[in-house]
C-alpha cells in the first residue's frame, strides 16, 4: 500500500473511490509507509493471477476503530 492512483492503492479497486484514503499516520501503518483507510460500507479488491502447482503465502494487517469494526476477508 505504498503506491496509489487517487486515493485507491494501485493495483487494487474500491467499490467507490471516495470511501478509501490514504493513511499514513504512526500507530496504523504496520510495515512501510502508508496504509489505507476505509470508511463504512467500503469494499477494497485484488485480483491476483497464479500459477497452477506454486506456493503462494498470502498475508494482512487490520486494525479496527469504533464499536462496530466489521472485516470480511475472501480468497476465492
């Protein structure tokens, strides 16, 4: 989440542009420089290709604020 085009990182989508920012205050970056903030009813997507018979590690980092944090994360 170092590289961004608008406030979306780049190679990624949002369901609305307008609900992802740019974040890069101590405390809720976790590596690097920046990480991304999502407002409510936001959806962040990748779409990676792989190799069939690889190895992938597939890793995150999710901090919550507010009395109702909801996160959903999918590998399809």
């Amino acid at each position: 989440m170092e590289s961004f085009s608008g406030t979306v990182p780049t190679g990624w989508s949002a369901n609305n542009n307008s609900l992802v920012e740019k974040d890069s205050t101590q405390g809720n970056v976790h590596s690097g420089q920046s990480s991304v903030r999502l407002k409510d009813n936001a959806v962040l997507t990748q779409n990676i290709a792989i190799n069939g018979g690889c190895y992938y590690e597939l890793s995150f980092f999710a901090r919550g604020n507010g009395a109702q944090v909801q996160l959903e994360a999918t590998v399809t």
